[in-house]
C-alpha cells in the first residue's frame, strides 16, 4: 500500500531518530521503523472507515427523521442521496476491509463531533447539491467521494486536530495516505458487492525487502559511506554538513548500490524530493550536485553497479 517514496521516508525518519539517540540500538530502531509503517497503515483504514462513519451517520439521521409525527420532507430529500451512494455501501459491507477494523479495534464513534461536523458541511456544498439532484451514476459517485477526501477531509481542522493526537508519525504524511485511499475506491467495481480489494500494508514482497534492506544496509555500512561522502567535499568538513543532508546522501549510496535494479536517476530524484521537504532551502542543489558526482564515481570503480536494460544512469 505504501509507495516506494513514503518508504524511503520512513526509513529517513527512522534513521533521524537513531543517530539521535544515545543507545543507537539498531534492533530498536527496525522496531521503529515497523511501528511507523504499521501506523500509516492503519491512518488508511481509518480514513477508510471514515467514509463509511459519513454514511452511517446519514443512515442515523434519516431513521430519526422516519420517527417523527411531523417528518421534515425537505430535510430526508437532502440526505437520501448521501445515504444511497452506493461505493459507501461497498465499502461498509467489505469483508477484508471490516475484518481489519474489528481486528485493529479502529472507531470514530468517540469522535461523532468530527462526523457530524464534516457531514454537516458536506451536504451544504454546492458539489454535494448538484450531485444529489442528478441522476448519478457510479462514476458520479467516485467524483463524490474524490471531493469528500481531497476537499473536505484533507482541509479539515478538526480532523488534523485528531491526526496529532492519535500518532506522530501521521502528520506528514496524510495528503499521501488520502491519495492512496482514493486510489483504492477509484478501482472499486460497480457490480462488485464489496468494491474491490483493500491495499495490504506492502504493495508486494519487493516493497517489503526493499524498506528494511535500505535501513539495514545504511545503518550497517555508515562508516564506509563517510569515506566516499568525505572524498568529494573538497573544501567542507564532514561537520559542516546539515544532520539530514548527511542521512539523504547516506540513503542515496545505500540504495544505488544493493538495489541493482532501481536505475540512480529515480534514487537521486527521490532523495532530492526528500531534501526538499526535510532540509534547508539550499539542500537540494548541495545535495544534487555532490550525489551526482559521487555516483559517476563509484560506477567508474564498479562499487555501483547497475543491471538491466536502461538502469545505467
């Protein structure tokens, strides 16, 4: 479920962590660095399970409304739609999907203010009211639910208020995780009774190897990778060099050299992208430049080697 960037992230963050620490326990770390990925796992679930709390939500409102002497005909025609938004039901009768919500004990229900207030905000849009007077088809609906995620949740106080509270390691990563849960309803079927498939913590078993044998190898080799770091800094010290430029470069060699098959223009674009978001303004260009040059080098020395069609630059 998580791509390979949020990955090379986490083990960035973990490896962040464990030079700051006084123990550098490299099977605490590895611990942390599980802990993390589990987490951002469970930050898809429970946005998954948000939507369908929406619709239950709806599904409450409208039994409340059935029970009146005197029924609001304008409100019940205001929800109806919301409530038979068919992806929701989908999503609410998936067996994979419930089995790790029960397993995992994930809830909102001591949360219905956020509920109840995102709700509330939802069905007053103009994107909900043109939506709910039309005659929507399931494509409709994945538009619905793409607005839902990206528009309401992503922007919504109340619901970061609740990321921080509940981990750490989500407050950086949420837009990602939102993405991927659209990615998953976007290939829901419509004559499919539980929508489709819910994403497993890793996409496959490379994705698997790939996170722990960069944290293992990074850690492992730190020492050696100095070496090479410090033979092209010219007129710096090592000392000089920002904490988080110093671990980017660290995972760039790490990668480019036991992933034989990941061509060195993805790890450094990746590593770049990373600086750009973890270090100083300058980073990137300090950092681009000096792998650059490091990688050319050790591809001449056949420290780096690359295999495969196109995987030599």
């Amino acid at each position: 479920m998580l791509n390979r960037h949020l990955l090379r992230i986490k083990v960035f963050q973990t490896i962040y962590s464990y030079r700051k620490s006084n123990d550098n326990n490299f099977a605490s770390a590895y611990t942390e660095l599980e802990r993390s990925i589990e987490k951002s796992y469970l930050l898809y679930i429970h946005i998954l399970q948000f939507l369908i709390e929406l619709k239950q939500y709806s599904d409450m409102r409208i039994e409340q409304i059935q029970t009146r002497v005197v029924k609001n005909e304008k409100e019940w025609e205001k929800l109806l739609p919301f409530s038979e938004i068919k992806i929701l039901s989908q999503l609410e009768q998936n067996k994979e999907l419930q089995k790790i919500v029960s397993r995992e004990k994930i809830s909102w229900h001591p949360h219905q203010e956020i509920i109840k207030e995102l709700f509330n905000f939802i069905i007053e849009t103009e994107k909900y009211k043109n939506f709910s007077e039309s005659n929507h088809t399931y494509k409709a609906e994945k538009k619905m639910i793409k607005y839902i995620l990206h528009s309401v949740i992503s922007a919504s106080e109340s619901f970061f208020n609740f990321i921080e509270e509940q981990s750490i390691f989500w407050n950086d990563e949420v837009d990602q995780i939102i993405s991927m849960a659209y990615k998953t309803i976007n290939k829901f079927e419509e004559t499919n009774e539980n929508g489709g498939s819910i994403s497993h913590m890793y996409n496959d078993d490379d994705a698997e190897r790939f996170v722990k044998e960069l944290l293992t190898a990074t850690i492992k080799n730190w020492s050696q990778y100095n070496t090479y770091i410090i033979d092209r800094l010219k007129n710096w010290e090592l000392e000089r060099v920002a904490e988080t430029d110093l671990i980017i470069m660290h995972l760039a060699i790490s990668e480019a050299i036991h992933f034989k098959e990941i061509p060195i223009r993805v790890t450094l674009n990746e590593c770049i992208e990373i600086s750009k978001k973890y270090s100083t303004d300058k980073s990137n260009v300090f950092i681009n430049g000096l792998l650059h040059k490091m990688c050319e080098d050790l591809q001449k020395e056949k420290i780096i080697i690359k295999t495969g069609r196109g995987l030599q630059s």
